[in-house]
C-alpha cells in the first residue's frame, strides 16, 4: 500500500464562502495543494492563498456544503499537478480532473497546472490559416493556429451552433494532421453539454475529444482549476506529442464570477463591478497559453467563449478578456433578430493575427485589401442606414443609397450562411468581389488597382 | 551572514522578520531558488517585499538574504539586439538553460561575460578625465558605436589605457583618483529607480521623425518629448508602438512589452532582424533593445521592467544618443502598482489605485528629455517616452490615463470607432494633441516654408468637417449646400488620402517627410483649387466626377514623390477644363 504523504492538521478555524483558516500549521507552502476530506468521505482539492507561521488560509475548489470545523486538511508538500498522458484523449472528466465516464483515474506524468509562460523567445508567430467555412470569420477575421480568438456573444444567440460549426469545419487547406479538442465546461447548462457531445459524436472528433465538465449545478469554486486543468493537457498534447490542439473553453464569464466571489470572500478590495485588480492578470494566465514554440510541430489554440452581462462590452470580463485575446468575434442581437446567421458584427470584431495568416501563399493576395475594403464599406452603409432612419431614404444621396444597398447585400450575403455551409476562402472572396461591385470603381481605394483589375467581375468577365 | 526569515507569504508580497541591516529598496534573495525581492516596507524587526518571481513553494521559516544593495541595471556593450525579462536576464540565454518554458530562479548575467569587444581608446596616460568622459569606444552592432563612459563620481589621471580585445569584465583602463588606482571595465552599473545625472536639460526643438503621417504632421512628438497612447483593446496600440520602433529616426529603440501578450513579442523578436531601417539600410535590430515581461509572467516584474527599460534608455543618451522608449502598456505596471499596494492594505485612492500612482507616472514621464551630458566635451543626447495606456472599458476619465494626460507633452488618442471602420491609425484628430507643433514647425520648413499655413488648414478643414457631419446626420448631406458638401469631400480625403496609413503596405509603411508635406499641400490646394468653382455655382457632383480624385488619394502606395507634381498638374487640367465649360475665370 502506497503511504499516503503529507501532514494533516485538523485545527479549521474559520470558513467563509470558499476559504477556510487553518490554524496551528508552521510551514504552509505558497500554493500548496491541500486535500480536505468532508465528514462523509468525499475529498475536495484546496490550495494556499496565504501563508503564515502558524496560520495558512485555503481556498477550496468543490462543494462548500457539508464543510465544518472539523474536517481534515492535509498539506501534499506540493503544488497541484495533475498526470497527463495520450489516454486521456476520448474521455472524460470533472473540472478537478475526476472521471466522469466509469473508467479508472489518469496515469502518467504529473504537470503543474498553472503552468509556466512560454519563453517569448520560443514562441514562433502563428501563421497558418485555419478556415472554418465561415466568411464573417475566414474573409474578414481569419482565425490562426496558436491564436487565441473568442466568441462575445449574449444569452439567446446562437454561439454554441457556430462554434460547433467552427469545430466542425476548421481546417488548414491542404494538411491533414493530428488534432485534438479540448473541450472545458465552466457553468454551462446540460442541455448546451449535451449539445456539444452530440456534435462531435457526428462528426467523430468525440474519440479526439477531451471533456472537462463543471456544469451549472457543479461546484462554482471548481471553475477557478478546471480551464487549468484543460490548458495543461492541451499544452501536454501539443507540445509533447505534436498534435494541433483546439482549447475550447465557455463559459468565461462563469469563470470570472468564481474568481469574483473567491475575491469577495477574502474581503479584496474591488475595482469594477466587485471584480478584483487581478482580473486581467488572472485571464492572461489562462489565454496566453496558447501558442507555437519553434521547433515543435504541435500548437494550442484557444478559443474562448463568453456571454457578455447585459451585452456589455464593456463589462470587466469581456474588456479584459478582449485586452489579452488577439481579438474577438462579436455576436449581435440585432442581427440574430433579423434573421442573420452567424450573426456576427464585423465591424467592433477583429483578428490581431490575420495579417500574418492571410496572402500570397496563404489565402490569396487580394485578401487583406478586399478585407478592409469590405470594413470601410460596411461602415459606410450602416452610417447611411442610421440616417435613413432619420430622414428616410429619399433623403439619402446616391452614393449614400449605394452604401445602403451594400450593407443589406452584405449581411445578407456575405455574413448570412447556412449551419452546414462550408466555404472555401475562395468562395468568400467570390462573394466579396460580387458585393464590392456594387460600388462605383473609384470608392474602392483600399484596394490595389492591380487587384482590382485581376479580380473585380467587371474584368473578370472580359 | 545574517540572514531574516520568511514569517508570511501572500501572493507577490512576502513578510520577513530579522532581516539584517534593511533599508528600503534594499535587493533580497528568498528561500531556496534565492527569489530576487526588493524591501518595500519596514516595521520594527519585519519587512515587507515584493517579490519578482512566482512565490509558489515558498514558506515561512524560508531563509531571507540581504544584498543590501539595491536593483540595479548592468550597463554596457552585449544591450543590443537583446530581449530581456524586467530583471534583465536575457530570455534567449534563460531559453538554453530552461527550455522554452520560463522557470524562476534561473540566473543568467545579463551581459556576457565571455565575449571579446575590441576597444579603442579615445583618451591617453596622463589625460584627465571626468565622470561622463568618454575614454574609448567598441563597434556593438554596425549601427551603434558603444561609447565607453567615465562612471558617475568618478574622476582623476589615466594611468594605463590600451587598444585591444577584452571581455566587459577586464580592465581597459586605470584611472587614478585621489592617489587611489580605480580599474575601469566597459560594464557599469547604474540603481534602476534612480535617474542618471545630466549636466543640464535643453529646450525641445526637434521632431522625432516616425514616418507615420497622423504623427509627425499633425501631433509630432519632440526628440526628449513624451507621448501617451491611450485607447480601447484593438484601436491600434501596440501596432502603433510597433511602427514607431521600425521607423523612429532614433539612434536607439527601448521597447517594453509590460504585461501585454507573448506572441507580440514573439513578432517583434522574429520581424525586428528581417527589417532595414530606411536610413541607413543597415538591420533595425542593430539598435533595438527588447525588455519582454508578458501578461503570464510576474506582475511585480512589471514594475521593475519600467524601471529597467528607462535606466538603459539614459544610459546610452548619456553617449551622446537620441533614445526612444516604447512602453506597452503603462496600465499594466500600473495595475502592478495597484495589486502590491492592495496587499500592503494601503488605502486606495480611485479605483483601488494608491495614492502615489499620480508621482509614479510624473517621474516616469520626468526621465523623459534632452540634455547636455556629463563629461568635459559638449555632448547631447535625449530620451523620448512613448506610453501605451489602456483604460478599462475604453474610458479616459480612469486614473491611469487622467493621470497621464498631465504629465504627457503629445496625446494620440484612439478611437474605436475609426478602428471599426479600419481606420488607422485611429488616431482621433479632435481629442489628440501635441504641444510641440510649434517648435517642429520651424523644423518642417526646411521641407516647405509655408507648412504651418498649410497643417493649419488641414486641421481646420478637418473640424469644419466634423460640425458640418452632425448637421448630416440629422438632415442629410444631399441637403447641404455645395460649399459644406466640398468641405466634407476634401475632409474624406484629407482622411482617406493622408491620415490613414496601413502599417502592413510595403511602400505606405513609412512616409518620408517630404513625401508628407507635399501630399498635405497637395490635399489643401485640392481645395483652394476648387473653392472659386463651387463660389461660382459650380454643382459639387461635378467636382466629385474628377478623376484625379482617386490618383490623389491612391498617392501615399506610390514610392516615387515626382509623382505628386503630375497629380497636381492633372488637379489643374480637370479645375481649368470644368471652369471653361461654365464660363468661370480662375
Ligand atoms: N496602422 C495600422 N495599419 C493597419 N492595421 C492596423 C494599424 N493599427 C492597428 N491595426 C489593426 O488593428 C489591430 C489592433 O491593433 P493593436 O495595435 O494590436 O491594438 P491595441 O494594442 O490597441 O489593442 C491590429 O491587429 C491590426 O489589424
Ligand atoms: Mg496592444
């Protein structure tokens, strides 16, 4: 029998919300993992927030119900790891890394699941284009392997069926390479669960998938380890064994409430909305592992996604998270209401990494050009649709109509697409060039005249 | 030796106890990796520190040693070219001792102790010399001569000088000073929160050139200026930073990534040695120095990095160099600020900021300038600071970037609605200022005497413009009269044709001065030109229908500046061609 290692104090002093005191410890380490057994046996993972001669406060990540004075802590000596190895692709588990489907817990190596940052000069720049079918997102904020991009979406709006479209779709053009999905659950419903699982047994990337579940009726404390537990994996997956990793993870809005009541339970002092000074720091440390290392084959990218409050942009969780992810893709309640799907509003959406994605090589040379073309012209037409709100649209002038014309074309034609369309970037392209024609020749001055000339219809037809 | 103990440890902040001989600012090493701290706070026999590496696995009772010396940079040649983590170890070297993970406690000497730098005196025996002096130089990149200075405080006779090949650590020369023999190296050191010493500050009377259009023509930065750059996630930034990097006419480039992400560095580390700077043609990397502390790695170190980051920008202006510093982002170390204060259970100010954020920023800013050296010759060098600022939720009226706005000489601020519609930079031409127009007006007349004339009508056609677009919005542009509407067409291509700039088009990358006040003056007498025609009743559609509109616009993708006057020549032919065939004189 394997002796089980560690010191076991029984002196809980205090508990409050997800914190518990224990008293009469000498030597607490910063971090240290702690396991607390509850009077019914079950055991819950903890870790030291603070650390004092003769005091160490513990923040626990289960179920808080059942917890009393006196239960047991026992201090590991260790951060909290967790075994990694090439069986845990297909199955799945708890946000603390239990096993939910029957079979026997993990083996293998044991990694630390705060995980260290990738050396800045290790990292290789994402550069491969991932098209997912989608032109909102391929032809005017291409998505890239190793990037981190989310999904800002609202409740009600269809953002679990086009990230599984995205799932299902992504490709790069011309490779066929190991993937896998590492799929985290942090307070979402069964029923958006079940949604996912069904997908992907459809598709067939369930064998490929990893599950990480905490879900709304779960432990919300456990939200703070189980986007941890995922990255380390990923990372595992990527780095070791050269896979192409897509980290999905929703909903980090539920995230950042755990994170917000641990704070509020330590009495912090709040900057917005309750939410702690550390906000941002504390997603950067799960966003930022996503990435390429030179010289190793594999890659993690994260794709992450929210539900904003209110649809508030500007709320703390999507204002943080959109300062650290390398852009976002926006879903828009007025476009779902008129029928649009994907319903995504390109214009506050972005891609930091397209530019090294796309071109010559990549996608096409004209890309970049017809990309921000479209920008401009978009704005252009809902700035004529605001004011034909206002005054009509015969008071509109005849270049205002033909923006107008161009924005409803757009997001009908371009944006609007079907759940199980799949274009290739080319086919996006084509599309852009048709709307773009609507325009006069010369309004089209983000453009190259060489491009203009290879690929507008008007030339193209001759 | 003495050593304290570890008696708390609460994230970043560690309280120790019995720590010998502790002053603030005093650099100790805790526990067993001998993690770098610094003394904050003393209390009877206890100690407050802040920790720059993770705490993780430290615990009470852990040993605290004092160095009794406080944080400070490694001065000297092997800076450049290097990317450096906000202690300055260097992360390529920490990469082949770590692995492609970082990992505390790795210790590295930030400049190589190993490699040989040829050097040539500029002194000899019996010369005196003076703190600031330069006594010899090395070639550190092939576009920066490293001058080797006379440390501060130190003065008296040469002794011993000689050519030859030598690491950082031998000896070069040997200065006598008091009847004391004091060996001098290449490498220095200089405490990183304390300014190095200048003889005086001068006025500002240069531009610091970025080829970027929006900048230098209409809210210039002066050489030893200071600039911040606030604006919501994804207004343009970093990328702004990042150009300002490439095309500075600056002798050296500081850019701090402080708590920003890790595949921005990784582009600035891959791309910065493919670039040629397109005045001398030699690499971009051979006067870059990189400090790298990313949003996953410890926030205290942000603090230090700032710090760090200016500390070498005054060393190499104290050579004689113009020195610019990019910091993206200043909240970040801010926030830093924020979180250590917060531990310390401080009192807040605003938004859980202390109450000293305001000073902290003002001395940032104050490190800025251009002054005349130390040393016996006349020399000038200058260091410019250029701070990103992100205000959460993209408001201005937040602590950090109200704080800023005091303190800062130029103001870029972005706008995201230009950003969405892929306006950039979008740098919002009503909120930004530059209170060193003036003094660089004087500098652009060397390109075209009467530039001034010109910008100011640039930027008042461009306000005109925003006035007359809330009347469209209400009644439409059809319902304007003809003059506004001209107002409006030149504005949208004041903007369309100058202001925008793609940082990834090969040519309009960078804009050389001349090519910028050409275009301007083109744009305004655009307007000059057609002016008299809308006066004389000529409808504004007729003006719209120039072909010459679009060449106009479509100028900043083209290399060659002639082309302007062709542009130009065509305006005229389409002005002269409309007005015969209404009958008006021009
Ligand atoms: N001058 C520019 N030219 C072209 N694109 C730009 C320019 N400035 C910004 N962008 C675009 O905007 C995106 C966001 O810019 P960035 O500087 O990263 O924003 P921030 O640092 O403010 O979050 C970039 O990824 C790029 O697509
Ligand atoms: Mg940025």
């Amino acid at each position: 029998m394997v002796e089980k290692y560690g010191l076991i104090y029984k002196t809980v002093r205090e508990i409050r919300g997800p914190l518990i005191f224990v008293e009469g410890i000498k030597d607490a380490l910063y971090n240290e993992l702690v396991e607390v057994k509850l009077p019914d046996g079950s055991e819950i993972l903890g870790s030291v927030l603070d650390t004092s001669a003769g005091m160490a406060i513990v923040q626990v990540f289960g179920a808080t119900q059942g917890l009393e004075l006196g239960v047991t802590a026992r201090f590991t000596g260790d951060v909290i790891r967790i075994p990694v190895s090439s069986e845990v692709i297909g199955r799945v588990f708890s946000g603390s890394y239990k096993p939910l489907d029957g079979m026997p817990p993990p083996l293998g190596e044991k990694r630390e699941i705060h995980g260290a940052a990738i050396n800045p000069t290790a990292r290789e720049p994402p550069s491969e284009f991932i098209q997912t079918g989608i032109s909102a997102i391929d032809g005017m904020n291409s998505l890239v392997r190793g990037q981190k991009l989310p999904f800002f979406s609202e409740a009600g709006l269809p953002h679990n069926i086009a990230a599984a479209q995205v799932a299902r779709q992504a490709t790069v053009p011309g490779k066929e390479e190991d993937f896998a999905v590492v799929f985290c659950a942090m307070g979402i419903k069964h029923e958006e669960y079940e949604f996912f699982r069904r997908e992907f047994a459809e598709t067939g990337a369930l064998e490929r998938c990893v599950m990480i579940l905490n879900l709304a009726d779960d432990p919300i404390i456990e939200r703070i380890i189980a986007p941890r537990i995922a990255l380390t994996i990923a990372e595992y997956l990527a780095y070791d064994l050269d896979m192409h990793v897509l980290a999905m993870l929703t909903d980090m809005t539920n995230y950042g409430e755990a994170l917000r009541s641990i704070s509020i339970a330590r009495e912090e002092v709040p900057t917005r909305k309750g939410y702690p000074g550390y906000l941002y720091t504390d997603l950067a440390s799960i966003y930022e592992r996503c990435g390429r290392i030179k010289g190793k084959k594999g890659s993690v990218t994260v794709f992450p996604i929210l539900t904003m409050p209110g649809g508030d942009i500007t709320h703390p969780i999507p204002d943080l998270s959109g300062y650290i992810t390398e852009g976002q893709l926006i879903f828009d309640r007025d476009l779902h209401l008129r029928g649009i799907y994907p319903p995504i509003n390109v214009l506050p959406s972005l891609s930091r990494l397209m530019k090294d994605g796309i071109g010559p090589g990549r996608t096409r040379k004209d890309h970049a050009d017809v990309s921000n073309q479209l920008y401009m012209a978009y704005a252009e037409g809902v700035k004529a649709r605001g004011l034909a709100r206002i005054i009509g649209e015969v008071g509109l002038s005849e270049r205002e109509r033909k923006y107008l014309r161009f924005a409803d074309e757009f997001e009908m034609k371009f944006v609007n697409q079907g759940v199980y369309e799949n274009r290739p970037i080319e086919r996006t392209l084509e599309i852009a060039w048709d709307l773009l024609a609507l325009l006069p020749e010369h309004e089209l001055i983000r453009i190259r005249e060489e491009y203009i000339r290879e690929y507008h219809p008007r030339y193209r037809k001759a | 030796m003495l050593k304290g103990e570890i008696i708390r440890v609460y994230g970043s902040l560690i309280i120790g106890k019995n720590v010998p001989n502790a002053k603030i600012g005093d650099v100790v090493q805790v526990g067993p990796l001998k993690l770098i701290g610094e003394i904050i706070r003393i209390r009877g026999n206890e100690v407050s520190i802040q920790c720059y590496e993770d705490t993780s696995g430290l615990k009470p009772g852990d040993e605290i040693l004092n160095t009794e010396r406080p944080l400070t940079a490694e001065l000297g040649p092997g800076l450049i070219g290097n990317i450096y983590d906000g202690l300055e170890f260097s992360e390529s070297v920490i990469r082949t001792i770590a692995g492609d993970f970082m990992k505390k406690g790795v210790r590295t000497a930030p400049l190589s102790r190993d490699k040989k730098w040829h050097f040539t005196p500029k002194v000899k025996n019996g010369d005196k010399v003076v703190e600031g002096d330069i006594i010899g130089t090395t070639r550190e990149t092939l576009m920066i001569e490293h001058r080797i200075l006379v440390p501060v405080g130190l003065s008296g006779v040469i002794r011993e000088i000689k050519e030859g090949d030598y690491t950082i650590t031998d000896p070069i020369a040997t200065l006598e000073s008091n009847g004391k023999k004091i060996d001098l190296t290449m490498m220095q050191t200089w405490p990183v929160r304390i300014p190095r010493p200048y003889k005086s500050r001068l006025p500002l009377t240069e531009p610091l050139l970025t080829g970027q259009r929006v900048i230098d023509s209409f809210f210039p930065i002066a050489k030893g200026g200071t600039a911040a750059i606030p604006g919501g996630f994804g207004t343009g930034k970093t990328v702004t930073l990042h150009q300002i990097a490439k095309w500075a006419a600056a002798d050296i480039i500081l850019y701090i990534g402080c708590g920003e992400r890790g595949n921005e560095m990784a582009d600035v580390v891959t791309h910065f040695p493919e670039l040629e700077d397109p005045r001398s043609g030699k690499k971009l990397i051979e006067r870059t120095i990189m400090i790298a502390n990313v949003s996953n790695m410890p926030v205290s170190a942000r603090e230090a990095s700032i710090y760090m980051g200016v500390t070498i920008a005054e060393y190499f202006r104290d050579q004689g160099y113009d020195v610019a510093i990019m910091a993206d982002s200043t909240s970040r170390w801010a926030e830093a600020l924020r979180d250590i204060s917060g531990r310390l259970e401080e009192i807040p100010a605003e938004a859980g900021y202390p109450a000293y954020l305001p000073e902290r920023i003002a001395e940032f800013y104050e490190r800025a300038g251009r002054v005349v050296t130390l040393g016996s010759e006349y020399r000038v060098g200058s260091v410019t600071i250029m701070g990103a600022v992100s205000p959460p939720g993209g408001d201005f009226s937040e602590p950090v970037t109200s704080l800023t706005l005091r303190f800062v000489g130029t103001l870029w601020a972005l706008d995201t609605a230009l950003a969405f519609r892929r306006h950039f930079p979008a740098i919002n031409w009503l909120m930004s200022f530059s209170r060193y127009v003036e003094l660089v007006s004087k500098w652009w007349q060397t390109y075209d005497k009467e530039w001034l004339k010109y910008k100011t009508k640039a930027t008042a056609i461009l306000e005109e413009a925003s006035k007359i677009e809330e009347i469209a919005r209400i009644i439409g542009e059809k319902a304007l009269p003809d003059d506004q509407r001209l107002i409006l067409l030149v504005a949208e291509m004041i903007r369309e044709g100058f202001l925008v700039q793609h940082a990834f088009h090969e040519v309009d990358t960078y804009c050389e001065p001349e090519k910028q006040s050409k275009l301007l003056r083109l744009l305004i007498e655009f307007y000059e030109f057609t002016e008299p025609l809308i006066k004389a009743g000529i409808p504004i559609e007729k003006i719209r229908e120039f072909k010459s509109i679009v060449e106009l616009m479509r100028l900043k993708e083209r290399r060659e500046v002639e082309y302007i006057d062709k542009v130009k020549n065509k305006v005229l032919e389409e002005v002269k061609t409309l007005a015969k065939q209404y009958g008006v004189e021009v």
